[in-house]
C-alpha cells in the first residue's frame, strides 16, 4: 500500500467514525495543553521560590552582633570595651580584595514623620556593600552610595511595602522622611522582596524599613561611630556545621538561619578569635562570592607550603 492509498484509507475511517475522531482528537488537545500548564506552572513556582530564597539575602552570609554578657567576668570586660567601631572595619580590609563583601551595620526603631503620617519604623544604618551583600536593589531611584557614606548625607532609601503604605501611587523620590528633627531625603524604593511562594517575617520587616548611610546615623543618632554588627560571608552548610561543632561555643545559629549558610558569633566572643582566624573567615567569604577567575589566581599565589 502506498501513501496515497493510506491516506485515503485514514480519511474514509475518519468519515465513517466522526465521533470517535472527534473525541481522540479533544483527548489529545486536552492532553498536551494540561502538560504544557504544568511544565507552566512548575517553572513559574520554581522561578518564584528561587526569588524568594534569593531576597532572603542570607546566601552564605554571617552576622556578627552584639548581646549583653551574662557572666561576672564577661560584664567585667565589657565595662573595658568600646565595642564595635567603624574603624574595626581597617582591620578587616587588610588585603582589600579579600573583603569586598564586608559591612558594618547599624540599627534603630525610630518615630518618623512620612507624607504628614507619624509611624514608628526599623531603621538601618548601612553601606553600599551591605545592599551587594544582602542583595538588595531598588525598583525606582538608587540604592546608598559611597559618596553618600563619605559625605554624612541626608538622604535614605525606602522598602517597597513602607512606600506603598505612606505614598500609595504618589511619587516618593525626593519627598522627605523627618526623625529626630533630621530630614532625610528618600532616593530609593527597594524592589518588593519575597514571592507568594517563599516570604518571612524578617523578610516583611525589610520591605517597611528605612535605611541611611552608617555615618549618617552614626552623626544623628548616636553621636560617635559605634556599629552594631558586621556582615560578611561564609562558606557552604558544611562549612557551617563545621564551625557550630567547635568546642569553645563561639558560633551559633538560630531557627531563622536553618538551611542557609549563615552562622552567628556574638560580640564578646571575636575577643577569643585570633587574628589567624578571623583571617581565615573573611578570606572563606570572599572565595564564595569572588569570580572563579580571580580566586583561582588568589589561591594559586597564597598556597600554602606543601599544599
């Protein structure tokens, strides 16, 4: 039988079973438009928990933080230090590529005046580098720059949920947020963070709060250069487990960090780090952010001896 006589064969048993035709070719249509939706659907939620996990903005990223001590000793030794200072931070940029990704970091709950509206809102002090940290950008206007930080300038960025509730559709660029007498001119809205699929309180909160340049609020706030926390990188969940199992107790985490790379070590405790050590950390964090290129030539010219 040749082509020709099957198709006509096929098209005369078509004709004589309309019904059947008819509902083998709905099967079908119906069949490959339900694979096409779900290949759909599933691409679109991994697209959105992908977002989501990524505006966590904790991908390998270490907080270090402040927490009154607790012991006889430890409340002695406090009553010694200053704390954490802006200029902690020269130490940890010895060797500057090693430290791209380090950021001090400050934080306040203020009374602000927005749009005519008083709202008690979480503020932070940052730098540029927090935001590349972090992964924070902005939807309209401009994240802090350094000019920003070296200049003491009044100006701040917003979150997308803070601008949405005050403004509403409004423009919010150049408009003014005033705390402590202070007016802050907004430059920024940060995009919306989080998805329908992966949202967190935390999460929620970053999208309410303001953000000034760290010296900025260092000025008008807190009147010396004291910080809060640094945040730099560590390596993977190994890594991770690695440094929660070290016997002295000087990293810990919290149900928030499950999962992600991330430890914490409180303030008091970076006295019972030494140099080497700390070294070692930073240097770990910038391998995981650093481009393959460039921390391959750094490995190659700091191998150890016998390495």
């Amino acid at each position: 039988m040749n082509l020709w006589e099957s198709i006509r064969s096929s098209a005369a048993e078509i004709r004589s079973h309309k019904l059947r035709s008819i509902l083998t070719l709905v099967g079908i249509i119906l069949g490959t438009t339900s694979l096409v939706v779900m290949v759909s659907v599933i691409g679109g939620a991994a697209v959105a928990v992908q977002k989501g996990l990524s505006d966590l903005g904790f991908d390998g990223v270490m907080f270090v933080s402040a927490e009154a001590p607790q012991e006889r000793l430890e409340k002695k030794k406090a009553g010694y230090s200053r704390g954490l200072r802006t200029a902690d931070m020269r130490f940890i940029e010895e060797g500057q590529q090693i430290i791209q990704d380090a950021a001090p970091v400050l934080y306040s709950k203020e009374t602000a005046l927005l749009n005519g509206r008083n709202l008690t809102v979480n503020v932070e002090g940052v730098t540029p580098a927090y935001g590349a940290i972090r992964s924070r950008s902005v939807e309209f206007g401009r994240y802090l720059v350094e000019r920003d930080v070296e200049a003491l300038a009044p100006v701040c960025v917003i979150g997308h949920k803070l601008k949405q509730d005050v403004f509403g559709p409004e423009e919010a660029l150049g408009r003014e947020v005033v705390m402590r007498g202070v007016r802050f001119r907004i430059v920024g809205v940060l995009r919306n963070l989080g998805s329908s699929q992966v949202n967190d309180d935390d999460m929620e909160k970053d999208n309410s709060k303001v953000y000034l340049p760290l010296t900025t609020m260092q000025k008008h706030f807190f009147g010396n250069d004291a910080v809060m926390a640094y945040v730099f990188r560590v390596g993977d969940l190994d890594e991770k487990q690695i440094r929660l199992s070290d016997d002295r107790g000087i990293y810990f985490t919290t149900p928030h960090f499950d999962n992600y790379p991330a430890v914490l070590v409180r303030i008091p405790d970076l006295a019972r780090l030494d140099r080497a050590e700390l070294h070692d950390l930073v240097v770990e964090a910038w391998l995981t952010r650093a481009q393959k290129r460039v921390a391959k030539a750094w490995l190659a010219e700091n191998e150890p001896d016998g390495g």
